[in-house]
C-alpha cells in the first residue's frame, strides 16, 4: 500500500511538472527543456532552508516557488530574443548549465554527494512519516496546477497567449506587450516546478544532482506531449502513464540496468511517434510561425 | 607548461572543429538544429568497438564505423525528417523529432552495451611522444591529423565543388533552390551522408583516446554547437573556426578554473553566444 | 494629426528599397498607397508600423517619434493593421479573433488567476464583438473557426479585428485584393463610413477602380520613392502614374 502512495505521488509530483511545461510550452508555443533544472532549484532551495535553516515545508515551499520563477528568468529573456527552436536550443544550454551548477557548486550543494535527511517538517511540530499525506499533498498540488493552467489557459489572458504561440506578428499588431506575457508564463512555470521540486525533496529526504538533469526534462516534455500538450489534463495523464511504465517493468522482472535504458528507449521513441504523426498545430501554427519570422522583422 | 597547453589546445581545437563543422554543415543546409547528430558520434565509435572486437582489422573497423555512421543518418533524414519537411514542419517540430531519435539511440546503445567506459583498442596505455613543446600520443597525434585533413576536405569541398555549392544554396532558400529545379531532398540527404559521416569518424577518434561511453555523443554536441554558434552557422568555415576557439578555451578553462566548472563556464558561454546571436539571426533582427 | 515619414532610407541585400521617402497621411482622409510590385509600399508600412528597421530617417505618428518604438507600442498609440497575408488564429473562432482585440482587464495576470470581475467583462466584450461582426457582415460567422472561411471573409475578419481595437489609425494592406466584386463593394461602403466616425484610413491597393471610388488622397510610390501624392482625381489622371501602372 504504501508502494502504491509512492507510485502516487511521484506521479503527482511529474503530473505537475508536466502541466507547467504544457503551459508554456502548449499555450504560448514555449517550449522549454530546462523544467528538471528549475524543478531542481526548488528542491535545494527547499533542502536548504529545512535542514540549514530549520524551515518547514510551509515556508520553503512558497521560498521555492519565488527563487524557481526568479531563475526562470533568463529563459523569459531568451524567449524575448530567439525563436522557436532557437529558444528551445537556449533551454538546453540553460538545462545543462543549472545542472553543472549542482554538481560543481559543492559548498552548497555538495554536489554528487547530495543533501541528505531533509528533514519532512511541514509545520511547527508536525512531521510526516506516512506516505499517504504525501500522496494528498501530491495531489493537492496537481490539482491546483491544473487550476492555474486553466485560468491562464482561458479567457483574455489565454487568448493573447495562443496569438503569441501562432503568429507573434498579431499580438504585436493588437498592442500587447509580448514580452510581459512571456515573462509572467514562464515564471508561473517556474514557480509550479518549483513547487513541485519543493514537495519531492521534502518526501525523498534526499536530493541530488542526479534527479534534475536534461534526461528529466525530456521525461517531463514528452509527457506533456504524449498526454496532450495543449489540453489541461491531458499532461497528467501523460505523467501518470510514463510513471507507470518503469514500475511495471520492474514488476516484470528485467533487471534495473536493462529496465532503465529501456523505458526511456519507449520514451524516445513515443515522442518521435507523436510528433511525427500529430496534426501540425503542437507547437503553433507552422505557417504562421512562417510568416512571423521569415519576414525581415525589427 | 605553456607548451603542453598549447598541445592540448591544438588537440581539442582539430576535434571540436570538426564536430563544430559537421553539425554546421547538416544543421544549415536541413534548416533546423539536428541534435540527434551526436548520437552518431556515438554510434560510429560504439560500430567501430565492436567490428575491432569481432576481429576485423583496426583500419576496415574505422571505415566500417564512418560507413554504419552515414548511414544512420541517411536513415534518420528518409525515415524522419524528409516525411516532416512534406508535410510543412516547423523547425521546432524537427528539433523535437531529432532529440527523440537521440534519447533513443543513445538509450538502445546503453542498453546494448552497458554505461561503462570501454576502451576502444584495448592496447596498453602509450607512452607519450616528447615533441617540442610537451607531450602527445601517437593516437591524439594520428587523430589530429585525421580530423584535421577530413575538415580540409569537407571545406574545400563545400566551396569548390557543385554538390558543396548546391547545399549552401538549399541552406540560404530551399523555396527558392526549388523552384529553380534543384532537388533540395537529394541535397539534404548528401548534407546527411557526409556530416554524419564525419560526426562518426570525431567518435571514432575520440574513443580512440579516451574510450567510449554512451553519453559521450551529447558531451561533444553541447560542445560542438557552442563552437558552430559562436563562429556563426551561416558559414562552414566559421563554424569550423568556432569550434576550434571553443576546444581552445576549454583546454584553458581546464587549466584556470576549479574543478569542473569549466564545463559550466561553457554552457554559459553557449547560452550567451545564442542569446546574442539570436538578434541577428540570419540578418534579421527578431521581435 | 497626421502619420509623417520623414527621409526613411532601407535597403535589403543591396537593394534599395526605400529611398529618401517623404510622406504624410492626414487624419480623417482616406489615403491610398499605390504602385508597381516592388515599389516599396508594404515596407514602408511596415517601418511606419514598426514592424521593420529603416537604415535612416525618421517616423512620426501625431509629433511622436516613432521610429525606435516597437510594434506594440506603436499599436498602443492608436494604429491598427493589417497584412498583405491574412494573419489570423487559424484554430479559433471568428469570435475569438475579433475578441482578442478588445483590450480586457482579464489580460492582467493577478486578474486572470482570480477571475475576479472577469465574468461581466467578457459578456461586454462579447457583445461588443458582435457589433462590430455585425457591422462587417460576419456576424452569423461569428462562430466558424478561421480556417473554414471564405479568403475575403477572413480578409474581412482581419479588418473587423483592426475595427475591436478602436484605434484611431487603420492601416490596411490590400484589403480588397483577391475578393469577390460584390465583398469589395461591402468593403469600399465600410471604409467610407468608418471614416465618418472620425477614423482615418491608409490602405495598400492595386485595384485602381476601388482606389478611384473611395480614396480621398493617393499616393505613388515607384522603386522606393514618392512619386506622387495629391487628390485621387488630379493624380489618377496624370499620364506618367498609368504608365508607372500600366508599363
């Protein structure tokens, strides 16, 4: 039973990674490979502060949540400045520099050796020791970056979103400051994987570079691709499949050096499947991506 | 000291210009950030591993591993990307298509052959040559030379030749290349065969020096594509330069700075490089 | 008020595409912009618009100087447009276009999140979308997603979309090109009463028939320059402009 809160709340933990990928990426045509990475600055953040600086999880999880949406910052100068694949090209580099960052800045993080006994503080005196309160709060957060999505998916806000994601040119020409929007999205991103890496250090007590490098955030896009980039849900039920995969290979009796190159075979090769066989608009119209960039623009 | 950092500048320089080149050459004339290219790298020595392991001779297994290498990539280019450029891709969609096809080969060789190191010729560790300056092998110095004449030839073959002359020209405009006649597929293709090829042949070397991994491919590409940026992807020989400047300040930062942050020193370079290129992407300024 | 182009120089790969370019479109007129392909006209509305850097000279839009702002905060001024391409959201509806040019408090991000008093809003903008459908004969459209729409239908969203804005300024490239005689007249009695409400109009054309019926002022350009500029009728009968359409 309590394998089966695990399985649950890891879920949950990548249901909302993935959702805060969808975002950006599915709604205003952002997509970034740098969610592990910001995923990881809320998990140290939130180390950090429980075990040097005795705050609990309610104080460590909104300290995540702002240091995360800070450091996702240079992605929203990026996205201000490149194109699309351009832009995709910088969140790798950012991926890789953030994850360099863990492994070499020892003094802090220790590097490979990682932060252990985070303590699982949540409030004053009370402590968690069952997996169940953490599958809730697993879930809890879930929903509630469903919410957030939804808001900022919907109406006037989501409206300016999807003309940036299809044709940047129209959102300019209706006077919207694309650039604020990109900003709020992806720190709203940022503060969710933030959030997310708050509540998986706090429940693994443990964190290390490992966790958060580009092999996660290749999980955690093609999840949301797989699901359904540009629907609500449809990243967590991504998230909740490609979870399940892996325990089911361990289930099944392949041994760990095989089921690990394994699974994440199945993950590349679903994501080409997906991409090769969905309808064009994944991320953005193509034409008028076409039409926004190949013009001699200022 | 100086002198065996200049050897070791030298060496990284030859090799990172030639990944640098090879990435330029496919990324620009396909039009989108082929990151699936460094798995060939990995491929080619991972073919070339296991040709020297099944007996064949040293020289046939390198050629069988450039061969295998050009291949893959042709292969990737009809059975993934021509089918998206029909149908009107963007590059971003090309680029997500290409990190799948990297995820996966890199995983189904982990899978294969394990995440150890393994070492490529399985000869006793070799006594450095003392050349003026400081110490090199005989491989690093074979491997130089290799890498160095196959980027000689790549360039010289791009600007002299027609087929060379025909890639750069689908590069620039494929609309235009096409109406003119030019059967931009086929150019792609050739861009494929010789880039992967090449990419392979960096592996190879590269293993042959320090032995192989699995992961060994997207070290190379951060790189790599960091070098082709900053020498600028509008032009091979640029690029090449590029990633010479790169492998010549990583040898320095190796040398100067703590640890390993050199690395991140690197990927903070190729952010920025990208970052400030991006507004003069291809002469235009992006809003 | 006026819309002024002061001396703009561009060029592209050595070619010239604007040279010395000296213009100015006067408020509440309909000004045509006309000229042989090439002639530099959806340039320089697109330096005026902010969409394109010019090598020199200088943009003026009501004695504001212009020329560095970006798109959006010259559209903030008060200019709306349209392009030689029909821009739209391709997946979304009719209605949905028109509306994300109604500016709403719900593009706020503290007000989007809570949704607070957004729910009013909407219906507003809703209702007021559908005026303006209305107005341009869309309205039973207002429902069919863009891509099933008739070209001159979607050239005619483009422009309700620049209509919802309220901009004091239309800028249209093109807007009757490609469509069917009987959408041009609705076009052409559009533009004329839009002007009465005290908008002013400059649009791109190559239909000579509709320039002569609803252009107060025309404008020639020819290989990047104003050749040109005065009242339709003088300037529509000069000899040299035909040949510069006709040769």
């Amino acid at each position: 039973m309590e394998y089966l809160f695990h399985i649950v709340i890891i879920a949950g933990i990548y249901a909302s990674l993935a959702v805060s990928l969808s975002l950006s990426a599915g709604q205003a045509g952002l997509l970034s490979l740098a969610p592990a990475a910001i995923f990881g600055v809320g998990a140290y953040t939130t180390a950090l502060l429980a075990s040097n600086v005795d705050i609990p999880l309610a104080g460590g999880l909104p300290c995540a949540m702002a240091i995360a949406a800070v450091a996702s910052i240079p992605l929203a100068v990026a996205a201000s400045r490149l194109r699309g694949d351009h832009f995709i090209m910088a969140t790798l580099g950012y991926q890789v520099f953030l994850a360099s960052v863990f492994e070499n800045w020892v003094d802090v993080t220790k590097g490979p050796l990682g932060l252990a006994s985070i303590p699982r503080r949540i409030f004053d005196s009370w402590y968690i020791s069952s997996n169940s309160e953490f599958a809730c709060l697993a879930l809890v957060l879930s929903v509630l970056s469903v919410f957030v999505a939804m808001r900022l998916s919907n109406g006037a806000f989501g409206r300016v979103l999807h003309c940036i994601r299809d044709d940047e040119s129209i959102a300019l020409a209706l006077g919207k400051d694309i650039r604020r929007f990109k900003f709020q999205i992806l720190m709203v991103s940022g503060a969710i994987a933030g959030a997310a890496g708050s509540l998986y250090a706090t429940y693994t007590t443990f964190v290390d570079p490992s966790a958060f490098t580009i092999n996660e955030s290749i999980v955690v896009a093609t999840m949301a691709i797989v699901g359904g980039i540009r629907t609500l849900w449809g990243p967590v039920l991504g998230a909740a499949a490609l979870v399940l995969i892996p325990e089911l290979l361990r289930f099944s009796g392949i041994p760990h050096t095989v089921a690990a190159p394994l699974h994440q075979a199945i993950f590349g090769v679903a994501l080409i499947w997906i991409v090769m066989n969905l309808p064009q608009g994944l991320l953005g119209s193509a034409k008028g991506k076409a039409l926004s960039q190949n013009r001699k623009t200022k | 000291m100086e002198g065996q950092l200049s050897i070791n500048v030298c060496l990284a320089a030859t090799h990172y210009g030639l990944i640098a080149l090879s990435f330029a050459l496919v990324s620009r004339t396909a039009k989108f950030f082929h990151v699936a290219h460094c798995a060939i790298f990995t491929l080619g020595a991972y073919i070339t591993f296991t040709l020297i392991g099944t007996g064949v001779g040293s020289v046939a297994s390198v050629v069988g591993g450039v061969i295998v290498g050009s291949a893959a990539g042709c292969a990737m280019d009809l059975i993934v990307f021509q089918r998206l450029r029909r149908r009107g891709a963007s590059p971003e969609i090309q680029l997500l298509a290409s990190f799948g096809l990297l995820v996966t080969l890199q995983s189904l060789i982990s899978l294969f052959f394990g995440n150890e190191r393994h070492s490529l010729l399985n000869q006793p560790a070799e006594m450095g040559i003392s050349l003026l300056w400081g110490h090199a092998t005989p491989t690093q110095l074979l491997a130089a030379g290799v890498s160095l004449s196959v980027a000689v030839v790549i360039l010289l073959w791009s600007r002299l030749s027609t087929a060379g002359l025909i890639l750069k020209a689908v590069g620039d405009d494929p609309g235009l290349s096409l109406a003119r006649g030019i059967r931009t597929d086929r150019a792609i293709l050739i861009a494929f065969a010789v880039a992967s090829g090449a990419m392979a042949l960096g592996g190879i070397l590269q293993a042959a020096d320090v032995g192989l991994t699995p992961l060994m491919g997207f070290q190379a590409l951060l790189v790599g594509f960091a070098g082709a940026l900053l020498g600028g992807l509008d032009s091979n020989a640029r690029a090449y330069f590029g990633g010479v400047a790169i492998g010549g300040l990583e040898q320095l930062g190796a040398m100067f700075l703590p640890g390993q942050w050199y690395e991140s020193a690197i990927y903070l370079l190729l952010i920025i490089v990208l970052v400030a290129r991006g507004r003069r992407a291809l002469g235009e300024r992006i809003e | 008020m006026t819309i002024r182009a002061e001396n703009l120089e561009k060029h592209f790969n050595g070619v010239k595409a604007l040279r010395c370019t000296n213009v100015e479109f006067n408020e509440s007129k309909i000004t045509a912009i006309i000229g042989p392909n090439g002639a530099g006209k959806t340039t320089l509305v697109d330096a005026l618009t902010g969409f394109l850097d010019i090598d020199s000279g200088r943009c003026f839009i009501e004695q504001i100087d212009t020329t560095q702002m970006r798109p959006d905060q010259i559209a903030r001024l008060g200019v709306a447009r349209t392009f030689q391409e029909v821009r739209l959201v391709w997946g979304e509806s009719v209605i949905e276009n028109v509306m994300a040019a109604i500016p709403s408090r719900g593009e706020q991000f503290c007000y989007a999140l809570t949704n607070f008093g957004l729910k009013a809003e909407h219906d507003k903008n809703y209702t007021k979308a559908l005026e303006v459908l209305q107005f341009v004969g869309l309205r039973d459209l207002a429902d069919t997603i863009a891509t099933d729409l008739s070209y001159g239908q979607q050239k005619l969203l483009e422009f309700a979309r620049c209509l919802a804005t309220e901009a004091r300024w239309l800028i249209l490239d093109e807007p009757v090109s490609g469509i069917s005689p009987v959408l041009v007249e609705s076009m052409i009695k559009i533009l004329r009463s839009v002007v009465k409400e005290g908008r002013s109009i400059v649009f791109i054309e190559h239909d000579i028939k509709a320039v002569k019926e609803v252009a107060d002022v025309v404008v020639v350009l020819d290989e990047g320059r104003v050749v040109v500029a005065g009242a339709t009728a003088e300037v529509l009968a000069r000899d040299d402009v035909m040949e510069a359409y006709v040769g």
